[in-house]
C-alpha cells in the first residue's frame, strides 16, 4: 500500500501521535510518500530507518498513491484539492487543528484510524465540487472547490450587485457584501457562518447564500446541483474578490461567470462507525444541556 503525508504545518504537541503512526505504517510495510514542504515539521519523527519519497505536485502523486492522509484542520483538506485534482485519491483528515468537520479522525483514534486504513476497513463519500468557467486561467487551471464559490466585494466602501441566473432564468439580484454557492460539503463552512442551512454530504444541490444583503428578506435557497448558474456583478465598483475555497483573486465586473458541478468527485474516506448527524452534533454542541 502507498500512501502520501501531507500538511502545512504541525505543532509540537502531536510529535507523539506522528511517532505513533508512522510506527505502525512502517511494520506494515506502507510505502510513504511526504509533502515537501510539510517534512520540515515531522522530519524529527522519523527514526532515520524508514525510507520515504517526498513530493511536491498533482503529476507526482497520480498513480502512485492509494490514499493521502492530511494533517491539519479544513483547511488543509481544502488546500488538499489543487493536489488532488481529478486524480480520485481517497483523503483522510486527522484532526491537528480546530473545528473538523472534514478533518474528522481526533488524535486519540489515529493508530487505530490508521490500521483500519491498512486492512481497507472504511467506506469513501464521494464530495461533489463546484467549478467555474475560467477561458482567461484565473486559477491557473485549478477552477474548482470543494467547499463554495465565493463573490464577494473588495473593500468596505459600498455594496455590490450580483445578478444571478438559474438555467438562464434570473433569481434575484442581490445588493449585498457578496454571495457564497456552496456545495453540500460547504454548508457547514462560509456559508453556515452567513446564515445558510446545513445540508448532508449526498445532498444533489447547492446552496445559494447571501452576504449581508440590504434587502432583509432574501434568503437562502438551495438548487439542484445540475443547474447551470451565470453571475453578473454591477455597481460601483470594478472589479471584486472571486473566491474559490482559500484561493481569491480580483475579477473584472465586465465579465459573466459561469458556475457548474465538476464532473468528477472529491473522495473522503469515512471511518467505520462515523456519521455526519454524529459529527454536527459533536462540533456544534447541539444537544448540550444548557441549563448547565
């Protein structure tokens, strides 16, 4: 079995837990291979018998690898998929920074996480992700995200307009600080944080959410995830702040935008026992006595 490390950065305090899963990858004789840039943290784990192959790009891990283990919060997954691509290898979160609802596997269940991974003990959750058409390369060739699109303005000065378009048929127009179309798995980040619903992670849809729209009663409203989506942005401003995940850049308001699901999937390895309602409940304290 091959499987890639990756990280941006990894405190001290989980130098025990690094030490114990790569003990229990090298007796079972795991091939690994380690983000260079993410070596640097975990260099001092390694007892200096265990060989690795370090790696930097997509073109160096498709094809040679079965499934990526990521250390870090959400975050890390998100910035997984500019490496992940198209290529469907299966992604495993441990749970090394805050909130995780992706990055699900807590520090005290990582060496049996990890010995289940090795007997193909686990199911995958195919995670739809959501694109825009990008003629002039924007996003250097990665035009998707796994979490939402993000349209946002640049500055505090004033309020854009965003006209959006379901199937070629207006929606609303929005004058507001911007408008998020989040996937399934994006309803429990940006979009959550502004209002919008949760939605489960098989959900066929995408969620519409406004960024405090002066018109107070617009709200959000979730669609079919086959339904092709044009954005127009007026107002008084040029350009504003396109977002897809962590990625932004400032795009001309002169120019539509299209938005559609990929047609490939983002694959998250889900441990046995796990479920989302479990996880929502756990992260959003939902259900805590509050009379305590």
């Amino acid at each position: 079995m091959k499987i890639a490390l990756f990280g941006k950065v990894f405190g001290s305090d989980y130098n025990e837990l690094m030490r114990e899963l790569l003990h229990v990858l090298k007796d079972s004789n795991v091939e690994l291979m380690v983000y260079e840039p993410f070596l640097k943290y975990i260099n001092h784990c390694f007892d200096g018998s265990y060989e690795y192959t370090l790696f930097n790009t997509s073109d160096d891990i498709r094809g040679n690898v079965d499934v990526m283990f990521s250390f870090g919060g959400d975050g890390t997954i998100l910035d997984s998929v500019p490496l992940i691509r198209d290529s469907g290898i299966p992604v495993l979160g441990f749970n090394t920074g805050n909130l995780g609802f992706l990055s699900s596997v807590s520090p005290q269940e990582t060496a049996d996480a990890v010995r289940k991974i090795i007997k193909g003990e686990y199911e995958i959750e195919k995670r739809s992700l959501i694109q825009i058409k990008d003629a002039d390369n924007i996003f250097n060739g990665i035009n998707y995200a796994l979490n939402e699109v993000s349209i946002c303005r640049k500055n505090n000065g004033s309020l854009i307009v965003v006209n959006v378009y379901i199937d070629d048929m207006l929606l609303n127009t929005y004058w507001a600080d911007g408008v998020i179309l989040a996937t399934p798995t994006g309803s429990t980040a940006y979009s959550m944080s502004v209002g919008g619903p949760i939605m489960t992670p098989n959900s066929d849809s995408f969620l519409i959410t406004p960024i405090a729209a002066h018109n107070l009663s617009v709200r959000p409203v979730v669609i079919p995830d086959k339904s092709n989506v044009r954005i127009k942005v007026d107002g008084r401003c040029d350009d504003y702040a396109l977002g897809l995940d962590s990625r932004i850049v400032l795009a001309d308001k002169s120019k539509e935008i299209e938005i559609k699901k990929t047609d490939f999937t983002f694959n998250m390895i889900k441990m046995p026992g796990k479920n989302f309602f479990e996880t929502i409940r756990k992260k959003l304290l939902w259900g805590n006595d509050i009379r305590n």
